[in-house]
C-alpha cells in the first residue's frame, strides 16, 4: 500500500514537472527588469507569458486605450504622419538617419536591417538608453485606424518574431531591461 501510494505520488510530481515545463514553453514571454541602486535599492521582475499580456490589453479600462489600440488625441504630430515618415524611413533601407555629437552626449537613431536602433549615451552622468525594435513591430503597431496605435497587433508580432531585447535605459541609479523569449 505504502509503495502504490509512493509511486502515485512520484507519477503526479513527474506529470505536473511536465505540464509545467510545456505551459513554459508553450510561447514566448515578456520579461521586464527594473533594478534600482539609489535611494530605497530594490529590484523588479515581471515575467508574463505574451499572451497574458494581450490578454490583459482588454482588461484595460481607459477612454484612450480600448481592445488594444491607443488613440492619441493630442499629440505634436499625428499617427496618420508618422505613418507616412515610418513608410519613407522603411523605403529608405539600411542607414543613419540622425546623428548628433555633443561634448556630453550622442544621439543616433538608424535602420540596420530588420530593426530600427536608437541610441542615446550622455557621459556626463553617465545615462544609456538603446532600443531595438522590430520593422515588423513598427508596422503592426501603425497598423490602426486613423489616430490610433495598434498594440495588440505589436505585441503579436513581437510574439511571431521572438523579438529579443528591445529595451535597456542604463542611468546611474537605475538599470531597466525589456525582452521577448
């Protein structure tokens, strides 16, 4: 009786170590870290699989984000132009389209290949920001209707192209990470 009873219970540990490695890798997850140094020192870790994410865009209860698309209502520059500015800087392939050398400070926003990359270092005290986006993300997250972004289309397309990094911002108290896996 004591060894079907041991048994029993190393089949249902072998069984639940199974199904949660497969709800583990059923898809891809997000993961954001947020590790600060100064005052009150802690670190933050969410770790969501993508589709939790879309499916919490909508739980979201807010006039300007519903079902996944964020209106922007008053903003210096429209969705409308920045889909037509997004379609030129795709047409124009592989380049550096802003560049700006300051004695404390560079600024270069380019397209290589697939991603557009932003990249801001201040030296001064030492802040670092680089974005890694997905051309496919940028589309998708243009895709809306008139002055609307589309996040449920980015975050989809983020899940299709298992993304990566897409975020780190390096200041010297703060570290914050983004990343699709």
């Amino acid at each position: 009786m004591k060894r079907n009873l041991l048994l029993a219970l190393i089949a249902a540990l072998v069984l639940a170590s199974v199904g949660i490695a497969q709800t583990q890798t059923r898809g891809p997850w997000m993961h954001l870290e947020v590790t600060e140094k100064g005052g009150d020192p802690g670190t933050i870790k969410v770790n969501l699989p993508v589709s939790m994410v879309d499916t919490a865009l909508n739980m979201v209860k807010d006039k300007n984000l519903k079902e996944g698309h964020l209106k922007l209502d008053h903003t210096e520059i429209s969705v409308v132009e920045m889909r037509q500015l997004w379609n030129e800087l795709k047409n124009a392939g592989n380049a550096e389209f802003v560049s700006v050398e300051k004695k404390d400070e560079t600024v270069r926003i380019s397209r290589e290949g697939s991603f557009v990359l932003i990249k801001v270092n201040n030296t001064k005290n030492t802040e670092k920001v680089d974005i890694r986006m997905p051309i496919s993300v940028v589309d998708a997250l243009l895709s809306g209707q008139e002055n609307e972004l589309n996040l449920k289309a980015a975050l989809s397309s983020m899940k299709v192209g298992n993304a990566g990094d897409i975020l780190t911002v390096n200041e010297p108290d703060t570290h914050v990470r983004l990343w699709i896996d």
